[in-house]
C-alpha cells in the first residue's frame, strides 16, 4: 500500500502540469482577436493636459521615399574621365524592421550548456527505466525480488520529492503583471493600417500580325536570263568602283585600302539597320495607328444619304513635331512620285518675332515623326517639289535667300543657296514655283519678294544664277531697273501660279489686290522699258490687270482643267473665281474670316477648299451648290490656332491643314464632297479632262448670260 501514494501523486502533479501548460498557450495568444473587441482610450500617467484648440490643431506629415539620412554630396573618382564627378544616384533604402532569430549552433557554447541540461534531467528517468526493465526479465519464481521492489520505491520518492519543490517554488514566485503599451492618442498609425503588397503577377501582350500576301509568279527562261544580265551589270559596276579606288590605295599603302574598306563595310551596316528600324517603325505605327488607317481606307459616311448635299471631314492623323512646336506652318506641297509623302515648311508671320526655320517631310505610313528633317537660320515661307525630279525641294526664306534641298544626299545643308553676290532678295520670298527645263536642260525656278522682284532661277552647275522677270516698282520710287519688265504698284508681289498649258504665262498678286497677267516670251530674256499703254502692244509682257480685292492677294492658282478659269483668295474675307478673259470676277464668296489659302480639288473642276483664321475649313463644289459651300467644319480651337494652308492630295480623299502652332491635321472628305457621275444602265460613264471642262463650262455660261443681261 505505501508504494501506490507516490503514483498518484505524481499523476495528479502531471494535469496540474497539463494545465499550467494551458494557461501559458493562453497567455502567448493573448490579444489575437482585440480587433473585433470595442477599444476604450486609456490615458497614460504622463500624458499632458491640452485644452480645446490645442487637440484640434492639426499637424501634417509629408512622407516621402527618400531617405532624409542619405548623402547628397557624395563625390567620387571616375577613372575614365580622370576627374572627380559627384554621383547623381543615392542609396535610399532604409531598414525599417529587423528580427533577430532564436537558432543556436549545436557547436557554440550556448548549445553545449543546453544539451548538457538537457542530458542531466533525462539522466535519472532512463536509470529507472533500466532498473524497471532488468526488473522484469526475472522470472516469478527466483528469489530476488524483494531488492527490486525497493529499487522501484526508491526512484518513486525522488520523483515525488522533485515535484514537490517545484510546487513550492512556483507557489513562492508570483507573477508580475506586463506593462501593456498604450497607444498613441495623436498619431493614429497603428500595425493594422499596413498595406499589403499584392503579389507579383506576370502580364503579357500580344500585338496582332501584319496583313500578308500569297505572291505566285512563274519564271521562264527569258525572266531568268534578265536576271543573269542584271547581275552581271551589278559586278561590272563593282569592277569599275574598285578600279577607281585603286590609285588611292597605290599612294598610301594596304593600310589606307583596308581603312577605306572598314568604313565601307561600317557605312553598309549602319544603312542596313537604319532600313530595317524604319520597316519596324512602319510596323508599330501600323498597329498603333490601325483604326485610322481603317478610317482611311475604308470608312465612309452613311450619314451623307440623308443630307441635302452636304458633306463632313473625318480627321485621320495629326502629324507634329517637338522641334517646331513654335513655328507656324507657312507652305505644304504633296510629292508628285510618292502620293503619301508631303513636305511642310515651318517659320513665323509674326514679324516681330523671326528665328529659325524648318523643313519636314513626313508620310501617312509613320505618323509618329518624320522621314527628313532639314533646319535653317532663318524661317522658311514656301516651298515647292519638283514634278520630274521628287527629290529635289526648293524653299524661299524670310532673309530673302532661297535654297535647294537634295533628299538623295545625306547630309542636312541644301545642295544650292542664293547669296548676296547671284543675286538674292532683300525681302521675304512668298513664293517658289519649279518651271520646265531650259534648252540646256538646266533646272529652272521661278521666285517672288516684297522687294518687288520675280526672279528666274538656273541651276547651272553648283551655283544658282538668276534673271530678273518682273520688278513691281513702287509709285515714287527713284530706284532705276536694269532689266526686266517694270510694272508701277502700289504694294509688291505676294502670290503667283504658271498657267498650266500656255508657257510663261503667269498671275502675279500683289500686296495692294490686284492681280496681274503677264508672259514671257523667251526664258530669261525680255524686254526693258515703262510700262504704259502706248507699250502694252509693242511688249506683248504685260497682258492684264484685275482688281481683285481690297486687301493683300494671299493665294492665287489655275484651275487644273479649265485653262481659262483661276482662284484668289485674299485677307477681306472673300474667295474669287475668274475668268481670264473677263476682269469682273464670276463667282465671289464671303467667309467671314480672313482666307489663308485656297486649292483647287485634283479630281474635279467644281471643287475647291478654303481655309480662314477662325479655325474652318470650308468645301465648296459648283456643280452642287453655287452660292454657298457644302461643308463648313471647324478643324482647330478657335480662339487658340489659326489655319494658315490646305492642299488637296493628288490620288487619296483626302486633304492636309496646317496651323500656326505647327501641328498638320489629316483629314478624309465624305462621299458627298466627292461625287462622280453615277452609272446608268446601258451607258458608259464618260470621264476625263474634256467632261470636267463642259461641266465647268456650263457654269460659267450661266453666269455670263446673267451679267449680259443686267
């Protein structure tokens, strides 16, 4: 009997063990759901007392991601440069929480303490079991067994006595109570208004793939013989191109040879990427960009069945560049060859303000940025492209100078430029116009100033020589002409427009309205003398005058069909279609804005386009509607951008506006700005030139009764 005591005081010390046990895992999860619980603000001991408007005061924090604590002058050595360079970039990382782990070596001295602890309190509990084990393997009948009872005895008293001197120690230490950490009253940043940083997630695009198609062709012998020839002309010419670098080399050695061949070689790859970023370029635009080119291609307005005739214009892209967003547009030109190509030039109207000049062209495959860019001194105000030769651009400059740009060569500066000594103007050049090649197939251009000159331009050589055609003298003038036809003005030459048949044949616009008629008879010879009219008819140079408006002629062109019929436009708000055989105009019309420029439709006689100051851009057709046009649509702001010029494309139906910000705006004409003679059934539509002059035709005979009837 006196051996079972110990055990059950040792199974009741062990749910005793149990429990404390319990109470502890409580402790350690203490405060895991205070969240949900309602919190009541305790006030710590020292907190101070503040009154009203000292609690209501509000502090604000800006927080930001850079480290107050970081250096901001660090200066170190670069080896390359051989100088000491301040470092722009700043370690800006903070640590803002770091825990240190509970892990110990088994080799250290602190794990050697703990396995030997732990090897002492298991020390006596495996010698009782071996004792209790050897115990049992005796069998019932041998005599020992009164030692083995009094060995179990034994370790059951030391067990007991072990936990009751551990009873007694918890029982004389009491536990001290946690301070807990009061929250902040004023700073309301607790551990619980931590974002989450969401996990990291791939994100993938996929762009759609270009068009493409099947291309099937067959190769006969004689394709194939062709091809053979052209490849030996391609290593003839090779031949040739090395004979001619042979002398090079005889003078300065192999070393020169392999250098001219290295940056030959270099040049042929930097060309090669080049063209092959362009076609990648191409493509990203074509993806970015393919509603538009959707719009451009296929997109029609079904809104136009229910108009009574009129029309809209769909804006397509809008074509700018950073370098000239502070130049106004002053002249766009299409290229005859490449009917997606345009040059614009950009410079300024204000006076007051000149600087520099550009000249940009750009194309409805990269409306991102553009093909050639070209920058000059002083600001470009027109410019034309050659129809034979699309490659070369001339340009008229506010200093007076005009200049010839060569798309072919590489380099930025213009291939002929006037000068003080050939002959240059002294005013801005409002207008250049290419001119059919002389006898000696020289280029030739034609220019006009405020200096009152008209000049022939010839392009013998490297240099620019020039004629004077025209000099518009002013009423008053003491100035003697030494050549050229002399015409007495009251304001110099603005605009001018060759007739499209008849060869220098031209209108010349001046700065006081009117428009005069004039031919030359002989390239780069005419006559001397006054103008008056006992001399109209022995000259045979000065053909005609029309009053034309009350203000400066801004743009004067032929109709590209009827050879008889041109257009003005001025600043007094009118557009006026002549006849110039009859000095009164046929048809005039108001637009309430002052005209920047005007342009005749390639595709029909009737249809032209007029652009104003206001920020419209007006349509008209004759055949549809005489008095007034069939669209009037706002392209740009109206109080910020002014339309400065228009021009219709030579194949697409579209039109291209410039504005004095810089910014050159696409736009597509609806199916009614547009019309074409509809089909009947059983007869062949007639098209050409010869319908579209009987068709302006009978415009104009309407008119003209009209006036010989009043």
């Amino acid at each position: 009997m006196p051996l079972k005591a110990p055990r059950k005081q040792s199974v009741s010390m062990g749910r005793g063990a149990r429990k404390r046990d319990e109470d502890s895992g409580t402790e350690v999860g203490e405060g895991a759901d205070e969240w949900t619980q309602s919190k009541a603000t305790v006030r710590p001991p020292d907190q101070l007392d503040l009154t009203d408007a000292e609690l209501k005061e509000e502090f604000t924090r800006i927080l930001t991601a850079n480290n107050p604590h970081a250096p901001q002058n660090i200066v170190r050595y670069s080896f390359k440069e051989g100088t000491y360079k301040p470092i722009g970039f700043v370690n800006q990382l903070a640590v803002h929480f770091s825990q240190v782990g509970n892990l110990i070596p088994k080799d250290s001295d602190e794990g050697r303490r703990q396995h030997y602890r732990d090897e002492m309190v298991a020390g006596p509990q495996e010698s009782a079991r071996v004792v209790l084990s050897d115990a049992g393997n005796l069998d019932e009948d041998e005599e020992p067994k009164e030692p083995a009872i009094e060995a179990e005895s034994q370790i059951d008293m030391a067990i007991a006595e072990v936990a009751e001197k551990v009873a007694e120690e918890e029982l004389m230490t009491h536990k001290q109570p946690k301070d807990r950490k009061l929250t902040n009253q004023f700073n309301f940043s607790d551990r619980a208004s931590q974002t989450l940083n969401h996990p990291l997630r791939d994100r993938e695009c996929q762009m759609e793939p270009p068009p493409r198609t099947n291309f099937s062709a067959t190769a006969n012998q004689w394709e194939i013989y062709d091809a053979y020839v052209e490849e030996l002309k391609k290593q003839e010419k090779i031949k040739e191109k090395e004979k001619t670098k042979t002398p090079v080399a005889k003078k300065t050695g192999k070393l020169a040879m392999r250098k001219l061949t290295s940056m030959e070689s270099q040049s042929d790859d930097i060309t090669k990427v080049s063209q092959a970023a362009k076609i990648v370029e191409r493509m990203v635009n074509q993806n970015t960009y393919d509603d538009v080119a959707q719009d451009f291609k296929y997109y029609e307005d079904a809104a136009d069945e229910y108009r009574d005739q009129e029309g809209t214009l769909l804006p397509l892209w809008k074509f700018q560049n950073d370098k000239a967003k502070r130049l106004a547009v002053t002249a766009l030109c299409w290229n005859s060859k490449y009917n997606d190509l345009f040059a614009v030039g950009h410079g300024s109207y204000d006076f007051m303000k000149q600087s520099r000049g550009m000249l940009l062209l750009y194309s409805l495959k990269n409306p991102s940025f553009p093909e050639y860019i070209f920058s000059s001194d002083s600001g470009i105000m027109c410019l034309d492209i050659h129809v034979d030769h699309p490659y070369l651009v001339v340009v008229g400059h506010y200093d007076g100078n005009v200049a010839v740009y060569n798309l072919k060569k590489p380099h930025s500066q213009p291939s002929f430029r006037s000068s003080a000594k050939s002959g240059k103007h002294t005013d801005p050049v409002w207008q250049v116009k290419w001119q059919k090649d002389d006898m000696d197939h020289n280029l030739n251009f034609f220019s006009v100033s405020s200096d009152g000159r008209i000049v022939s331009w010839t392009l013998v050589k490297s240099e620019l020589v020039h004629t004077d055609v025209i000099k518009l003298k002013v009423e008053g003038s003491t100035t003697e002409v030494s050549e050229g036809l002399e015409l007495h003005t009251v304001g110099c030459g603005t605009a001018f427009d060759f007739h499209k048949e008849i060869d220098y044949m031209f209108l010349v616009g001046t700065e006081e309205g009117k428009i005069y008629k004039v031919k030359q008879h002989r390239p780069h010879q005419l006559l001397i003398g006054p103008l008056g009219p006992e001399h109209l008819g022995s000259l045979n140079q000065f053909l005609d005058t029309y009053d034309a408006h009350n203000m400066a002629v801004d743009a004067v062109t032929w109709n590209p069909y009827h050879t008889k019929v041109f257009m003005s436009c001025s600043s007094d708000w009118t557009v006026k279609i002549w006849d110039h055989t009859i000095k009164t105009p046929m048809f005039i019309y108001d637009l309430n804005s002052a005209v920047g420029d005007v342009s005749w439709a390639p595709y029909s006689s009737t249809v032209f386009a007029a652009v104003t100051t206001d920020g419209k851009a007006h349509v008209f057709d004759l055949a549809i509607n005489k008095y007034e046009a069939i669209c009037n649509q706002p392209v740009v702001a109206k109080k910020k951008n002014k339309i400065t010029h228009v021009q219709f494309n030579p194949i697409y139906p579209i039109i291209i506006v410039g504005d004095d910000r810089g910014h050159i705006t696409c736009l597509k004409l609806s199916p009614n700005l547009r019309k074409m003679p509809k089909e009947k059934k059983g007869q062949e539509v007639q098209k050409g030139p010869a319908v579209e002059i009987t068709k302006l035709d009978k415009l104009l005979n309407l008119v003209r009764e009209v006036k010989t009837k009043t």
